[in-house]
C-alpha cells in the first residue's frame, strides 16, 4: 500500500511539475514577445529620426518629403512660471510616465499645503525639467496641475507649429540624453540640468503633420507593449494561483 501510495504521489508530483513547466514555457514566450517588441521600437527611433549631421531620417511616412527644420531650443521653447493655482492638483515627475498627479504616485512625498499657492502652473503639452535628470530629466505633462517651484516648466514658443507627443519621443531619446551630458552639471542626488544651456543645444524636426504622424505610430508601439506587458504580469499571477492549488491539493491532478 505505502508503495501504491509513494506511486500517486510520484506521479501527481510529476503532473504538477508538467503543468507548471507549460506554464513557465508560455511567460518565456510572452517576454520574449515584449523583449521583440522593444527591440522593434528602439529601431523605429533610430530611423525615424536624422542622425547627427542629417537633415532627414532614413525612414519616412509616404507623402513627406524634403529636409527637416534646424533651429536652436532658444528659438522653439519658453519656459513659464505660472503660480497661484492651489486648488490644482499637485504633480509629480515620473520616470516612465512623465508627469502624473501625486495622489496616484506609490511614492508619498510630504508637503505643506501652504506652499500650494506658490507652485508653478503645468499645462498640458508641456514639460518639466526635475532636479534629478531621469530617463534625461525631462517629463512631458498630458494634464493641468502644479508642481514644485523648484523645477522648470517649459512649452512651446509657436504651441501651433509642434506635437508635443512627438517631443516627448525626442526628450526621452538615447541620442538626447547623451546630448544632455554637455549641459549636466553636479554629481550628488542625480545630474542636474541647466536650462539655460539647454536652450544652446540644436534641433532638427519636421513639420507638426509629420511629427504627429511619427508620435502616433510611436504611441500605438508604446500602447501594444504595454498590453503584452500587462498579459505578462496577468499570466505570473495565474500561474502563482495555479501553483498554490496544486501544492495544497485543492486542485488535484488527474
């Protein structure tokens, strides 16, 4: 009997062993279908974009032709210190998500609401150069809010002319972060960024058509990832679920 016994065991023992080994074959797959993913876009940025000295990138939307605009960050960008606006709500800078309001950040950041009144406006399509410089320190804003008077909140010298969207690509940039290094200075809690100097930098862009064209393609990229990422993590929760009803025998195994 305890031989018959140590024989179910055995054999529910590799059953379960199976199952979870599919399990683990499918979120292997699933991150390398995200990893595909990733890959795929950071080539989009490399060819959608001129390289250094270019005026045009090597890959296009049918239907746009001739050399991009050169101008300085001078020329293209005014930063703005709109303050009194307590009833706002307060925004905090994201690495991953650009400006987002406080209340959903995890990180609790204390304050006092006192100093409300002298917190800076941020307006949608706008963006915030943080103290510490995250992914290039530069967070693109998708909402109205206020945020810290320490920081320095820019947007568009001709709002008309641009796609913020498309900006926020460029921000986020390897080539632009790089670009950053020249105007960083100090080493202790992150770099910070000068906008003063930032404005002596040089850009390359195209017209507001071509550039909404770029960023859309890019949010839909940024969107499907995303939605793999989150399959991902559904399918870990699955299969943790999963391994708990089977190690506590309250799903048995045929």
């Amino acid at each position: 009997p305890s031989s018959a016994a140590s024989d179910v065991y055995k054999r529910q023992q590799k059953k379960i062993a199976e199952i979870l080994s599919t399990q683990d074959k499918a979120i292997e797959l699933q991150e390398r279908k995200i990893e595909e993913l990733k890959r795929f876009k950071k080539g989009c940025l490399e060819k959608m974009f001129p390289r250094k000295g270019q005026k045009v990138p090597e890959t296009r939307f049918p239907g746009f032709t001739g050399d991009w605009e050169q101008r300085k960050a001078k020329e293209l960008f005014v930063s703005t210190a709109d303050k009194g606006y307590p009833e706002l709500p307060v925004l905090s800078a994201t690495q991953d998500r650009g400006m987002i309001r406080r209340d959903e950040n995890s990180i609790n950041i204390f304050h006092d609401k006192k100093n409300e009144a002298g917190y800076k406006r941020v307006l949608p399509g706008q963006f915030v150069i943080h103290l510490r410089s995250f992914q290039g320190g530069f967070a693109h804003s998708a909402i109205e809010g206020i945020t810290s008077p320490a920081y320095t909140v820019f947007g568009f010298s001709e709002p008309e002319k641009h796609d913020s969207e498309y900006w926020k690509y460029v921000f986020t940039s390897k080539s632009f972060i790089q670009r950053l290094e020249t105007v960083t200075y100090g080493i202790r809690d992150g770099r910070s960024i000068s906008y003063e100097e930032f404005l002596t930098l040089g850009f390359v862009y195209p017209s507001k058509a071509e550039q909404t064209a770029i960023a859309r393609y890019l949010d839909k990229l940024s969107d499907l990832i995303t939605l793999h990422q989150r399959k991902l993590e559904e399918m870990k929760r699955q299969k943790k679920a999963l391994m708990q009803l089977l190690l506590t025998g309250i799903v048995k195994t045929k």
